[in-house]
C-alpha cells in the first residue's frame, strides 16, 4: 500500500498514540506541502517513550513471527470449525489474530440483527453477549459479527481455552 496508519497497538492501548507510514513520494509532496494540522499532546515524549518500549519489546521476542508459526494457525483451525459445527456462523474469516464470523438466523439465513443494531432478534443478541461475558469473554460484537481479535501474546493454549469458552 501507499499508506499505512497504525494506532492504539502502538503503545498497547495505554497512551495516545497514532502514525502513518508511506512511500517516500507521499511523504517528498508533504515535506513541500504541510497541511498545517498540530495538535497541543502531538509527539508527547510519554506516549513516545511507551512506543518505543512496545515495539522494541515485539521486535525482541519475535512477536509477529510467533504469531505467525505458533497462533495464527490455530486461530484459522477455530474459526473454520465453528463455521462447520454452527449452523448460526455463515462464514468466518481470520489474518493473523483477527478474526471475524458472521451470525445468522437459523430459519432464514439471515443476520441476526441489521448493521445498525437492534431488529427482531435484539434480546437474543444480548443475552449471547451476556453468556460471552459468563465464560470471561470479553468480545467486540457488533450487531451480527462477533470479532475475535485476542493480544498478540496469547498462547496457543489460551486461545483453544478462549474457543471452548464461546462453544458453550
């Protein structure tokens, strides 16, 4: 891509903090061509510190590349399954540690509640968002999707753990 922004992970959600990367002709054009934008807690020495410590920590325990050989892979493996074993999960899909599945109505093949909230199935809904809570989970749901998305430095034995949770 051309550009790239990246936020919260940067300081582990912590600290304000966001960038953007790009290619050195954007960035040759923006040198020449500021957009006069600054804000009063801009590079605060802080949240820097803080992403300094963040991605030092995640390039000296190899974080990304574990994750790649040790956890993506059983995250695939789950969300697959569930999509085999519940009628209710149309599709999941996964890139890395994000995940997401699509709920839909047993009897219709439809979701189980519009994008925008609400709809016929809306105590349903909640009391599935209850039960995550039950189990320890700590889900973002938004309407008909449930996002998986744990840390980065869950084990491969937490996440199956986090997948038997949401079973029941």
């Amino acid at each position: 891509p051309d550009i790239v922004t990246f936020a919260k992970g940067l300081t582990a959600a912590w600290l304000p903090l966001a960038g953007v990367a790009m290619r050195s002709h954007i960035q040759d054009h923006f040198r020449t061509n500021p957009l006069g934008y600054g804000a009063t807690y801009q590079a605060h020495p802080v949240s820097l510190a803080c992403g300094y410590a963040v991605v030092k920590h995640m390039l000296d325990e190899d974080i990304v590349g574990r994750v790649q050989r040790e956890t993506a892979p059983v995250m695939e493996a789950e969300m697959a399954s569930l999509v085999e074993d519940f009628a209710c999960i149309r599709q999941a899909r996964a890139v890395g540690l994000f995940a997401c599945c699509d709920l839909v109505s047993t009897k219709t093949g439809d979701r189980v509640a519009p994008m925008a909230g609400g709809g016929p199935n809306a105590e349903k809904v909640a009391a599935f968002k209850r039960a995550l809570k039950e189990e320890g989970l700590i889900a973002f749901f938004r309407n008909c999707m449930i996002h998986v998305c744990p840390p980065l430095t869950i084990t491969p034995e937490e996440l199956r753990d986090g997948f038997g949770r949401l079973r029941r």
